[in-house]
C-alpha cells in the first residue's frame, strides 16, 4: 500500500516545487537588468553620520509630537517609554549598569541615524510613508523627549547633523570619525 502511494506524492511535489519556483521568479529581482538613474536614486536614501544626503524641509519637536502619537506611540508608547517596540527616550547613565537601557538618547551617536531610520523604516507597518518634514519633525520629538533638543528646535539638513549626541564618545572606531 504505502509503495502505490509513493509516485503520486513525488507527481505532487514536483508540481508543488514548480508552483513555488514560478512564485519566487516573479518575486526575484531581474539581474543582470539595466537599471535607470531615477530607480536607484529612490532607493538610495542612506544618510551617513555627517548628513550628507539629506533631504530640505525640517520640523520641530512640537510639530512631531502629533505624527509621534498618532504613527508611533501605539508601538514606541506615550513619549517614547516603549510598550509593543523599544523605548526611544530614558536609559541615561545605565549603558555600564548591569541592565542597560539603549535608547535614542542613551546609546546612539549620531542624530543623523536617527533620521535615516525612521525615513527608511517607520512606521514599521508602513516604511517609506512618512514625507521629510514629518521624518525631521518626529525626529526632533525623540530628541526633544531625550533633552537633546528644545521643543523649537528646527531640524532641518543644516542643524541635525550639528547635534552632539550624549553618547557620540561611547564608541570605538577604527578609523576616525566623521
């Protein structure tokens, strides 16, 4: 009985390995395609320590914290303390502590970085929505929850990269700093 079954179930996965292969063709990139300019200036939104790359517009912490409350706290919770994701503000003085706490304003040297991944990869269900305006203004929310910034603070491609993050000094590297 079991070796009468056996040429139906390798027909069936064969035909199952066939519907995944076209499945995953039609997601695969083409490679080996040209590319146009404009297709890899969309992608190409990385925004290095030195904020080179920056986009214009700007906001402030006042302007952000309603984008934050209405795109963020529901993961990030009410100014940041964290809930379902990670707090973004507190945790300062705890990195040598036995139960550090890394945070926006606790652990990350640049504020650059910070810009570069809310614009890339928040709201995490909806990364890449957010306009550059509300990316600087929730940006400066988090810097202002962390006393980084004041609440009029514009953020913008000139002033971001001049913000001297608490922990920029915490790391090692092995060439020198931007």
């Amino acid at each position: 009985m079991f070796t009468s079954r056996r040429p139906a179930a390798v027909a069936l996965l064969a035909l199952a390995g066939c519907v995944s292969e076209a499945a995953w063709a039609e997601k695969t990139p083409a490679l080996g395609e040209p590319v146009e300019s404009a297709e890899i200036a969309r992608w190409d939104i990385s925004i290095p320590p030195s904020g080179e790359g920056l986009p214009k517009g700007g906001g402030t912490a006042r302007q952000g914290a309603p984008i934050y409350q209405a795109k963020c706290q529901s993961c990030h919770g009410e100014k940041g303390a964290g809930e379902l994701a990670d707090a973004l503000a507190g945790g300062m003085g705890t990195l040598a502590s036995r139960a550090p706490v890394r945070t926006v304003g606790s652990y990350w040297p640049y504020a650059t970085t910070l810009f570069d991944y809310v614009r890339r990869a928040m709201p995490l269900t909806n990364p890449l929505s957010l306009t550059d305006d509300e990316v600087y203004a929730v940006s400066a929310y988090i810097l202002y929850l962390n006393g980084i910034i004041g609440e009029d603070a514009a953020m913008n491609a000139q002033t971001l990269p001049r913000i001297k993050m608490p922990n920029r000094e915490g790391f090692i590297y092995e060439w020198p700093p931007p």
